[in-house]
C-alpha cells in the first residue's frame, strides 16, 4: 500500500479509510480554524455540536433510520448493551429469546438471564457454528418482550443472509461487525447497535439505534447510564461522549457516501468476499469450515490440513504486507476481515499469495 502502510486484516479494531486518516490528519491540530484540536474542545462548545449533529444527520441518512427511531453514541463498547438490552426490554413481559450463533451471542445471552427467563431459540452449537439457522429452526415465543440476535459471526465466518420473522416481538440486533456493508430495512428491527471499530470508527463509540416506543420502560434497577430513556432525553450527552471518535465516523459516513452509500459498498464487499472465496474453494492446501449460504462476506476464516502449515501461512504473510491473518484462538486457521475499509487490491494481494502458497506447499 502506500505510504509504508500494510493491509491489515484485523477483526478489530480494524484499518480505517486511507483518505479518512488523511483528512483527520490534516485537521488534527486546528480544526477548521478553530485553534484546537477535537481531541481538545469541549463537547458543549457549538463547533463540537455542530459535527456532532452533522454525524448524527449523516448516519441517519446512510442507514436510512425512520424519524420514529432515535440514535445514540455512547461509550463501554457494544458488550455493555448485553446488559442495557435486558435491562431496558425485558418489563413488558420478563422473557426474551436468543438465537446463539457464536461468541458473542452467547456471551450476551449468558448476561441477559441475570434479568428474566432467557430462551435459546435456535443454536448452531451442534455443528461448531458452522451455519446459521433457517427460519423453521427458530423456536420463538409470542409473549417474549424481545428477540436477540448477532448479524455476523466474527469468530466462525457466518453471516444471517436473511431477517427472522418474529410476528409482533420486537428484533434486537448486534450489527457490531457488518454494519453499513449491506442495506437494511431498520424498520424490521426494534433495536440495532453496533461497536463501531470494525466498519465505521475508532474503537470507542457504540451506535444504538432504537425504536423511541420501546424506551421509557425499563427496570427499576436500570443504572443510569445503561438507561436508554436518559440518553435519548440528553441526546447522548448525559456525560462527555466520546467526541474524536463521533468525529471519525462522521468522516466515514463522506467516505461511505463517495463510494455510492451503503448500496454501493454492498456491491463491493461482496464481490470482494466472492473473489476470496472462490480462491480458497480453488485451492488444493485451504478449506473453509463455514457452510455454503452461511459464510460471512466480512470474516472469511479458512486453513490448511496443519496447524504447522497455518502457522508458517502466517508467518509468511507478514513477508508479502499482510497483517492480523491468524485465526482466533477458539477456532485456530486463519481468518480474513474484509471490512468496509478493506481495498479490492489487498483481497486481490492475498489471493495471490493463497494461489502461491498453495502452489509451493
């Protein structure tokens, strides 16, 4: 790449958009004129409020977020809704019901039953999580106050293909690590949110997007700042949010419109996702565990016969400007984060270097 800089294929945090990091650089020491950095100005200042509101505005439009919907910046990362989800839903009626898929939906169905009768609606545990779910696999309840699931897998390498359908119980969805690399019908859902340093901003910012009928209703023993109702009430600014990385997303949200919106990067990301696939399904040495209609167009795990051939895989590709190929450690192999960020010419690198390895080993 240029400027000395490798692709890197984190699962996250992940690279961010050369010309976003280059337009962030340029004004980090004076903003605008304003003598300061945003690192240094005040979040009640009118210049902060001014990008704050342009960043809200934007990512509005990107999402297409209904007026009906509030969105919210916040901080603790996406895990700190496993308990705020609960905590805030779960009065109407004391139950929920998860669909387990991987890590991290587990670890928040594991959180939620500290509040309520928690239920596994469907689980691909079976199978190492290898595949998700079809609709007549889910085993809803129709007095559950809500249903949760993670949009995309980055453990395993799976990715929902489809919206469940849950009648009139309200959808919650982790979007953490495919957020704005597909459209999506917000509509469908009662909550979405996302951790936003996969595909959107530096580590720090959590975006939550939810329906405003569904806030107002939570438990009594909701703390303060894990109760969606304040947030919304003081526009996510009950306390100093996290103003560099609002800032960032902002310049990411210009990114993501010059590359055509979200339809646009749909169109990206997957041709990406299919080009990588298509070479590791070509290959002699690479497979990938993930289930044909299931594999994840932003986490693409694979490996070889050996875990001494993985290693020296990875090992080999820091020689050729990869970094961050190593599988996570509960699964082993190898795994490819293609976010957003992500240029067509570092997958076309790396299936070049999968087309030699597999040539030379």
């Amino acid at each position: 790449m240029a400027n000395g800089r490798i692709y890197n294929f984190s699962a996250g945090p992940s690279m961010l958009p050369l010309e976003v990091l280059e337009r962030a650089g340029k004004e980090i020491t004076n903003y605008q004129g304003s003598g300061m950095s945003v690192m240094e100005m005040s979040h009640r200042s009118k210049v902060f409020q001014k990008i704050f509101d342009d960043t809200k505005a934007k990512f509005r439009k990107l999402m297409a977020v209904p007026d009906d919907y509030e969105i919210l910046f916040l901080q603790g990362g996406a895990s700190t809704q496993f308990s705020a989800i609960p905590l805030n839903l779960i009065g109407k009626t004391g139950k929920a019901d998860y669909a387990l898929t991987g890590n991290f939906s587990t670890l928040a169905y594991k959180e939620a039953k500290r509040y309520g009768d928690i239920a596994v609606a469907c689980s691909s545990e079976d199978q190492n999580h290898t595949y998700i779910p079809t609709q007549d696999q889910i085993h809803l309840r129709s007095d559950a106050s809500y249903f949760y699931y993670c949009s995309n897998n980055t453990v395993y390498g799976t990715e929902w293909q489809y919206i469940p359908d849950t009648g009139d119980v309200p959808i919650v969805c982790d979007m953490s690590s495919d957020i704005c690399s597909r459209q999506v019908d917000v509509s469908r859902y009662g909550v979405i949110y996302a951790g936003a340093q996969k595909n959107l901003a530096p580590a720090g910012v959590t975006i939550v997007i939810v329906k405003k009928s569904l806030a107002g209703h939570e438990l009594p023993i909701t703390p303060l700042m894990l109760n969606w109702q304040t947030e919304i009430e003081k526009d996510s600014m009950y306390n100093t949010p996290p103003c560099w990385c609002i800032y960032m997303l902002g310049l990411v949200c210009d990114w993501l419109e010059s590359q055509g919106g979200v339809a646009g990067m749909e169109k990206i990301k997957h041709g990406k996702a299919q080009m990588l696939y298509d070479t590791i399904d070509d290959s002699r040495l690479f497979t990938c565990a993930a289930q044909s209609g299931s594999r994840s167009d932003m986490n693409v795990t694979f490996r070889t016969p050996t875990p001494e051939l993985d290693a020296k895989f990875v090992a080999e590709s820091a020689e050729w400007g990869f970094s961050n190929l190593k599988g996570h450690r509960k699964v082993g192999g190898m795994r490819a984060s293609i976010y957003n960020a992500m240029p067509v010419e570092g997958v076309e690198k790396l299936c070049e270097f999968i087309r030699y390895f597999d040539q030379h080993n």
